[in-house]
C-alpha cells in the first residue's frame, strides 16, 4: 500500500443506463449481475481515472452536471467498488455529502448523533466528548430529544453537517456542501470547513464556485465525461469549465 493519502490508479466505472435510484447501485455493489461495458445499455462513468493527492493537501474537482464528479468521491470514499484500476486510502475517511440524509427518522436527534459518529468508528467516551459541541454548532438544542421524523429538512441537514464536521478526518471528501441552512449557519459552515482545510487533513471538494474552490484548494482538476482533463492548474479547469457552461 502506498502511503500517499489518496491514490488511484487507471480507475474506471460503469453504470447501466436502463436502471435508476437505490436499487441498481445496491446490483453494482452486490455484484448479483454481470457487467457488460462495452454493451450500449452500459456507459462509463469514470474512465481511467490517475489521481494522487497528498497529505493536507486540498485539491478541487469542477465540471458540467453528469462529468463524474460526485461518482469519484463515492470511488475514494469506498461506496463504489471501481471496475478496473486500484483504490488506495489511508486514515479515517469522511464524506459531506446529502447531509441530513441516512439518519434513522425513529431515534432522537441525540441517538443519531451516537449512531452516526459509532459507524465512523468512535467509542462511547468519544462520543461524549463531541457531543455538546456537535449540539451546540448544529442550532437545535431544543430539539435534539425529540424523534428525527419531526425535523424539517434544514433541521436534519444543520444537524448532519454538525455531526460529520466535527469527526476530525483524515480524508474529507465534500460535495457541493456550502449551501446548508440560512445565511448565519451557511457563514458559521463555510468557517468550520475552512478550519478543516487548514488542519493536516486531506481534502477534496467538488464545486461548481471557483471562488470557493480558488480561495481553499491547492490543484483543481477539470472532469468532463468520467475523465480528469487538465494537471492540476487553476486558470486551465476554470477555462475548460466556462468553454463548457458557455
């Protein structure tokens, strides 16, 4: 194994085109059909993928809607098993992705913050010792003992961003997650993950905003139709990027 936080090598991935939702992924990660790549009612979502990001290093990924962008961080993050190529990440991985959702709508927003933060790993003890904090930065004491079927949306996802953001990473995989809650706790966030991206974490960031990715990032790679376009440069993803979305 390397020892590069983020390594991958000519990674490639397929999806079917006649399936959608929940149930075709949990056939990709079952493997309870075979895959034909090469057959038209399969397309490549990644395609030879060569990617290696080193430690605290923060690197960003734009590209048109459908690119592959969000499917990569899945790939790093071990939700999608690649079809070719290799995957290697070293350390804790957190993915900010949907917050708010995968909770458990039956338990209390304090039970889901145990349930959450055990899946990653934590003990009992560490549990308690970033619990108050987790409450506090998520804005819903008030609420925290009552069942999650009764938050609304942006309860769960202050609440989801709370919890993942407070898991101290050591890979930090976001996907375009500045845009949780109101205005206070959309500033309050954009300051938590700046304070993540400057701690040894590794990072990567998938966004549509160059401001946000040229004022966080040290490389910025351009995808467009499952491949990585550029090197790494700044003005040659957003120049690629703007040619596209003209």
């Amino acid at each position: 194994m390397s020892k590069t936080p983020i390594l991958l090598r000519d990674v490639a991935l397929d999806y079917p085109r006649a399936k959608k939702g929940a149930g075709f992924i949990r056939e990709i990660v079952t493997r309870r059909f075979k895959k034909k790549p090469h057959n038209d009612r399969w397309f490549r979502a990644l395609n030879k993928i060569n990617l290696e990001v080193n430690k605290g290093e923060v690197i960003g990924i734009i590209g048109p809607n459908g690119s592959g962008k969000s499917t990569l961080l899945r790939v790093i993050a071990g939700i999608y098993a690649p079809d070719e190529g290799r995957v290697e990440v070293q350390g804790r991985i957190t993915l900010l992705a949907g917050v708010g959702t995968g909770f458990n709508q039956n338990l209390t927003g304090r039970e889901n913050i145990s349930l959450t933060a055990s899946i990653y790993g934590f003990d009992r003890k560490a549990i308690r010792e970033i619990e108050e904090e987790i409450i506090d930065f998520s804005g819903i004491r008030q609420f925290i003992d009552d069942p999650m079927r009764t938050y609304s949306a942006g309860m769960r996802a202050r609440l989801g961003f709370a919890i993942i953001s407070n898991l101290n990473p050591d890979v930090l995989l976001m996907d375009e997650v500045m845009s949780v809650g109101d205005h206070e706790f959309r500033k309050k966030s954009r300051a938590r993950i700046e304070e993540l991206v400057k701690s040894e974490a590794t990072v990567v960031i998938v966004s549509h905003s160059k401001a946000i990715l040229k004022s966080l990032c040290d490389k910025v790679y351009y995808i467009r139709q499952g491949q990585i376009i550029n090197d790494g440069d700044f003005e040659s993803a957003f120049e690629l990027y703007e040619t596209v979305e003209a």
